[in-house]
C-alpha cells in the first residue's frame, strides 16, 4: 500500500505558484476523474480535493462539481 501524499506540502511546492488558469485545469481534471469514478460506482469520499469549493461552499455531488468547473470554463473565454 502506497503512503498518502502530504496534500500541503505538495500545494507549497507544486501547486501555489501555478497561474489561475493553470490551477483552474488542474480542478477540472480532477474533477473529472472523480465524477468518472462515480459513474463506476465508486463514490465520492469525504477526503476527495474536491469536497470544498472556493469560498468554503461545499459540494454535495459530483454533479455539482461539474456545474461549478463549467461555469468555470465558460469564464475562462470571456
């Protein structure tokens, strides 16, 4: 069995300086994979990157995620 990665320490040292639109991508791909995992009947846990949105709104679903990245995505063209 793998050890879980430090979730902090890789934001510090991978993540935080990525531009926003980089770290918006970042979101949506995992995003994705999550929402597919459920598709295939895995659910979602309570540990999942996405279980809190920006500003503390949580997500209660995978289909709540997936609104949420659109509307992202749709404000990356504008």
């Amino acid at each position: 069995m793998s050890a879980e990665p430090n979730i902090d320490q890789l934001y510090e040292q991978q993540i935080k300086a990525l531009p926003r639109a980089a770290k918006l991508r970042l979101l949506a791909r995992i995003a994705d994979e999550l929402v597919e995992a459920e598709r295939q009947g895995r659910p979602l846990s309570a540990r999942d990157l996405l279980a809190q949105a920006p500003g503390g709104r949580a997500f209660s679903t995978a289909a709540e995620v997936s609104a949420y990245l659109a509307q992202e995505r749709d404000a990356w063209d504008s």
